[in-house]
C-alpha cells in the first residue's frame, strides 16, 4: 500500500487527476493501520472505485461461520461477536444429531429457537454477501427461481428470464 501511494505521488506531479486515488489510498492506509478491512471501513463507493487498481484483499466482504457447541447455543451472538456483524453462528454438532426430512435439509424448530439448518443459513447469508436476490415464477407445469443483482430494476430482472423482455420494456429502438 505504501509503495503504491509513493508510485501515485509521483505520477501525480505530471497528471494531478490521479489525487483522488491519492486520497483514497491514504485514507485506506489509516484503516489498514488500525486493523479494520476496507470492506467495514465506511468508505465511499467512489473511494471504493479509486482502489480497485490496487486489488486490495480486504475490499471483498467476507463470511465467517464460527461452530459452535450445543452448550453455547444461549451465547451464539457473544461468540461471533469479535468476528463483526457478517459472522453466522452455527451449531454443527446439534444438527448431526437431528434426523433428516426427505429432502435431505434439517430444520431445527420449537423450543430451540434456531430456524433453519446450517446449510440454508449459510446458503442464505453467502446469496445476501454477493449482491444477489431471487424471485419467483410460477406456471401450471413448473415454479422457477431467478436470480437477479441486488437494486436491479424491474426490466433488468425481467431481462433474466428472457432478454426480449428487457428490450420490450426499454422502448422501441
């Protein structure tokens, strides 16, 4: 990081648009100093653009799951607690235990409060991760699920079924 900011301020004495990267890779720097990855450092999504070039590791969000005994299913948040907000707390050992339905998920349910098994959990929270959101269709023959990118418009998503229906939504040409 250091030698990259030394390499911009050079460049920057001939071509000054290259200072915002500057700023944003000082300030990426702090960040880096005390120990927090950029992705939880509360930067800009322009400040995020301007270090793209860098290919900084800590730019990607990551998801920590962090097994936990059956004993400590009353302490699940404090244990994934130092690991930040993205950490899932799983029992593996309690849902071994737990016979299978004909799918092959287990679902933990009643008095232990948990929801669903491991497995949907982390499918779900690694799906949330990555920008991706799902919708529905349904048929007389068959029910589909599409995925789309999180904050996509509506002609975009329709886009993901069929591409005639994203070019019929934006006008004629």
């Amino acid at each position: 990081m250091q030698g990259r900011i030394h390499r911009q301020g050079k460049a920057a004495r001939g071509d000054k648009s290259i200072l915002p990267e500057i700023a944003a890779l000082e300030r990426a720097q702090t960040f880096l100093d005390e120990g927090t990855p950029i992705y939880r450092a509360g930067m800009s999504a322009d400040e995020r653009d301007l270090l793209k070039a860098s290919f900084l590791l800590t730019t990607k969000p990551i998801l920590i799951v962090v097994n936990i005994g059956e004993d400590q299913l009353e302490e699940a948040a404090k244990l994934a607690g130092p690991f930040g907000e993205d950490a899932l707390a799983v029992s593996v050992q309690l849902e071994s235990r737990l016979p299978a339905r004909s799918g092959g998920t287990v679902r933990v349910t009643g008095g232990l409060g948990l929801g669903d098994g491991v497995v949907p959990r982390v499918a779900r929270a690694a799906y949330h991760l990555l920008g991706r959101r799902t919708f529905l269709t349904t048929g007389p023959d068959e029910s589909r699920a599409w995925t789309f990118r999180a904050g996509a418009k509506a002609p975009e998503c329709a886009g993901v079924i069929h591409s005639d229906l994203q070019r019929a939504s934006s006008g004629p040409r």
